[in-house]
C-alpha cells in the first residue's frame, strides 16, 4: 500500500475529535478505499490543556494553527475551528498559499 496521506487538524472540539475517532475506527476501510491510509500527524486548539478524551500527545501540536499549513509533513489541511473570519480564514489562506488542499467544515 502506498504510504499514508498525511493531514492537519485544526480544532479540536466535539466535531474534530470525532474526526480523529472516525479516522482510527475505520481505518481498514478507508486505506482500502482511499488506496493508502489517512494519517493525522499535526493539531492545533486553543488550549492545549484540555481533556478531550483522546490522546492527543501522539500528534504534534501546534499553537498557531497557520503553522500547520507549513509543515512538509502534512498533505492537507482540515480545518474545524469554525467562524468566517479570524484563525480559520487566517488558516485557509495560509494552507491554500502553500499549494496544499484545504477542508473546512464551515
């Protein structure tokens, strides 16, 4: 299989938890699917701090979600802070300026 696609999260709240849940439970699926696994290699929230259920110590943070679209390791950017304006049309402009895909839930 060929090697994984790499993304960024930005936003870790109900829904980008739940992203990060649905990726791991049906990674099977998807791999075969997609033709190579998604891998989430990189996250950014406001606070670091907070127990969100999951263990996001195995991703590398970012406190600055602009500083996701920088990152050579990461394929696309997934965008889940929500608003129109502010961090996520900061983080947009910043993903789209480096020539990645961006994908927001907004």
């Amino acid at each position: 299989m060929s090697a994984p696609f790499r993304i960024a999260l930005a936003g870790l709240g109900t829904v980008g938890v739940g992203v990060i849940r649905l990726l791991e439970r049906n990674a099977a699926l998807i791999a075969e699917r997609a033709g190579r696994p998604i891998a989430v290699v990189a996250v950014s929230a406001r606070d670091r701090r907070r127990d969100r259920g999951i263990d996001i110590g195995r991703f590398r943070w970012h406190d600055d979600a602009t500083a996701l679209a920088e990152r050579k390791d990461v394929d696309a950017v997934v965008e889940l802070i929500g608003g129109a304006d502010g961090p996520a049309l900061a983080l947009a402009k910043a993903t789209l300026s480096a020539g990645k895909p961006f994908v927001t839930a907004n």
